[in-house]
C-alpha cells in the first residue's frame, strides 16, 4: 500500500465523522415522554363495545409528524399519519377486550382527531364521542404539536350489551409512568371510574363476587410475599417458637388485629393526612426492632399474643395502603373483596410460616445452638429494622404537626376512632377468653 493509500483512510474516516455530525438531528418525536396521562371511555351500545382515548399526541413516538413555521401542526396533511400512529400505538397490539370471557376479534379504528389544549369534551362520555366524530380543526390552526392530544375511536362487534366485559389495557410504553383515568359505562346512568399506573393486567369492568373475591386473594398472597417488612416481622415472631402449635395463637391475635384496622382503613376510617403513611410505616420498622430485641432478652409465649395483636392493628393500615389503590377493581363488592385480601394475605402468612418455623428448627437442631442462633438472627432483624425506622422517621419529621381544630369535623373523626379502639378492645378481650378457655381444653396450644 502506497503512502498516499495508507493517509487516505484516516482522512476518509474524518470526512465521513464531519458528515455524519452535519446531519440534522433525529425527530424529537422518538423520545419517550416523562408523564403521560390517558383518558378513556367504554361503553357497549348498538351492537358494539366502543373505547374512546385520549392521550398526548408527543406520546405517539416514530412519527415525524408535518410542521410549520415554530412547531405548529400541519393537520390535513398529518390526518393519514395521525391514524397510522393510533394503530401502532394504540390498537389491537396493545388493548384487549373479552366478552362473557371470550376475546373478541375485529377491533377497528373508527377515527381518529388532534384536539387543541383546554379542550373539555373529554369530560362526558357523549361530548367525548361526538367531539370524535366532528370535522377534524381546520386547516391552518396555531396548534403546537407538543401540546396537541390524539383523540381515538375504537369499536369491536359484540353478541350482546348485558354481557360481562373486560378489558386488557396495555398502555405503559406510551411513557416512562402513565397514568390512565378509565371510565367503564355499564348504562347512561351509572360510571364507574378505574385509575391505575402502568399496565393493570386484565380489568373485569363490571365483576361478579367471585370474580373479584379471587382476584384480590391472588393480590393478597402476593402482597405479604412482596412484603419485606412483614416478612421480616413474621420471622421476628418464629425465632422464639418454632412449633406451629405455639405460633397458633400468636399468629391468630396478629391476623384478628390487621383485619380490624384494614377493614376500617378500606371503609375511611384511616386519618387522610400526608403524615400518616410514614408514621405507620416507622411504626412497622419500630414493630421489628421491638419485637427482635424481645427474642434477644428471652420472649415469653405468655405476653406474646397481646403484643402480636397491638402490632398487628399497625400493620394494618400498612396493608391498606397496598389495597386502596386496587379497591376500583372491586366493582360493587367491596366488603367481599377486603374479606378475600385478608384470606391471601392469611394464606401467604401460613405459607411462610410453614417454610420458616421447620428450616430454623431444623438448623437448630443440626449445627446452630440455639440460644446464640435465636440471638444472632434476632440481632441481624433488630439492625435491618433500626435503619428502617431511622430512614421513614427522617421522612415523618419533615411534616409539620398541629393541633386540629375543634369543631365537628373533628368529633366525628374522634367518635370514629373510639369506636375503632372499642372494637379492636373487644376482639382482645374475646381473644383472651378464647385463649383461656384452649387452657384447659387444649395446654399445648394455649399461651404459657
């Protein structure tokens, strides 16, 4: 290769960087918008189940869409482009429906329109579909793209409108968090609203009892798994007592306690302040170093229903947090619906308690003594759970606190929590007796 051959190549490599550098930069239609919010309606009539969307028209990424001058919209030449994104993005791909449990096929995009900012005729299924169905903005409209909303009409044949119906939204691609506001109209009278974050998985828009009742099961069972927490606390409360016969009672006051107050948080009787999730949340830390240094000075069976059942109403509340966002999935059967959460969380609570009491048993018994075990695990609990209570009680003091004011409000707040707290000192007492009477019927079982 010649001299002149071989400085060829470096500077070819330079002419093609400076080309490559000279380019226009890519469309800023292909980044993914931070926050995208949906709006949606479905409704069966006229012998189709219709869904109408709202969503940013930025949102709908890999279309350069025509623009003039500053950004505005060039809308009649955009009107084929604006369907073709509606279909990537939004279409069959991405949404699902079922009827009586069966899919339905044949999902067609009807239309599809820009809207400008303030536009208001998504607040009203009726407004919203003939706000659809009109002229598209005339051509020549100051519209920003950036700030312009994509607004689809989307229908499936159905056999009939009294059929059960739900839907398989998923629409998280659309941006880094999306929220979706989902209004199911079951007639013109009656709405019910879904708002979810992310992709929800399949929605019954009109549930049967049993079909909600083992939906929030599932959710139950995977909460109290997903739940580092509780799980941890659940440790706390095996170290000790190993035997399933000894936790019997234990883990009964604990599953009467949460019930209470996750009924009672599920049905508004929860204060709705900012400061108190991170004040049940530092209480749940609290309840682990308690419990693990307990376990370290030597726990006593005896006592340690009572404050099994005192830790059990804080967490609680710690469940509800997890539930009320998934309440809207309940349709009408809400009490069924808290009653079949409580029995998953019941049912991961003795799964974990069956895998946890014969391991420590059983590494008791073959190589760890237990005193310097039950001492050392505990010691490791009380140490993950101080940090936890240190880290949410830094988050709690950053709230401001005072004095409510005395009115009526306020009275009603406080008779609904001295009916609370006489419920919850009910269910103690029953528990007492009830424990008392396994005594003498059943020592093996009894609290010592």
């Amino acid at each position: 290769m010649s001299r002149s051959s071989r400085l060829s190549v470096p500077r070819t490599a330079a002419l093609l960087v400076g080309f490559v550098l000279l380019l226009p930069s890519w469309p800023e239609a292909h980044e993914i918008p931070a926050d995208v919010t949906i709006q949606g309606f479905v409704k069966a009539e006229e012998g189709r189940l219709r869904l109408l969307v709202r969503v940013p028209l930025e949102a709908m990424r890999d279309y350069a869409f025509p623009l003039r001058g500053p950004g505005y919209l060039e809308i009649a030449e955009s009107q084929e482009m604006i369907r073709n994104a509606a279909r990537q993005w939004l279409g069959s791909t991405y949404v699902s429906f079922y009827e009586n449990g069966r899919p339905l096929e044949g999902l067609e995009l009807v239309t599809a329109r820009v809207a400008a900012p303030g536009d208001r005729s998504f607040a009203d299924y009726r407004a919203a579909l003939a706000h659809v169905r009109s002229a598209p903005l005339p051509d020549g409209t100051d519209l920003f793209w950036r700030q312009a909303a994509l607004d689809v009409l989307f229908e499936v044949p159905i056999a009939s409108e009294t059929s059960e119906f739900s839907i398989d939204p998923r629409f998280a691609h659309l941006g880094l968090r999306t929220v979706t506001v989902l209004r199911f109209l079951p007639d013109d009278d009656t709405e019910r609203v879904f708002q979810y974050t992310g992709n929800p998985g399949l929605v019954r828009l009109d549930p049967r009892w049993h079909q909600a009742a083992l939906r929030f099961v599932a959710l139950g069972f995977e909460h109290i798994l997903d739940g580092i927490d509780h799980l941890l606390f659940l440790l706390c409360l095996v170290v000790p007592f190993r035997s399933v016969r000894a936790l019997i009672p234990i883990v009964t006051a604990f599953t009467v306690a949460h019930s209470i107050t996750l009924i009672a948080s599920a049905l508004g009787l929860a204060p709705d302040a900012l400061w108190f999730p991170p004040l049940i949340e530092t209480l749940i830390a609290l309840s682990i170093v308690y419990m693990a240094f307990e376990n370290i000075l030597g726990a006593k069976l005896r006592l340690r229903w009572g404050i099994a059942f005192g830790f059990g109403l804080v967490h609680g509340f710690g469940f509800s947090f997890a539930l009320s966002e998934s309440l809207q999935f309940a349709g009408g059967h809400l009490l069924a619906s808290l009653l079949a959460f409580n029995v998953g969380v019941e049912l991961g609570q003795i799964l974990v308690l069956l895998l946890m009491a014969p391991a420590l048993e059983l590494a008791f018994r073959r190589g760890i003594p237990e005193a310097a075990g039950v001492i050392v695990l505990s010691a490791v609990l009380a140490h993950t759970g101080w940090h936890w209570m240190l880290e949410r009680g830094s988050e709690l003091i950053q709230y401001e606190f005072g004095l409510p004011a005395l009115d009526l409000a306020f009275v009603a707040v406080l008779l609904r929590w001295v009916a609370l707290g006489l419920l919850a000192g009910a269910a103690a007492w029953a528990l007492k007796g009830i424990f008392s009477w396994l005594g003498t019927r059943y020592p093996e079982v009894a609290p010592r």
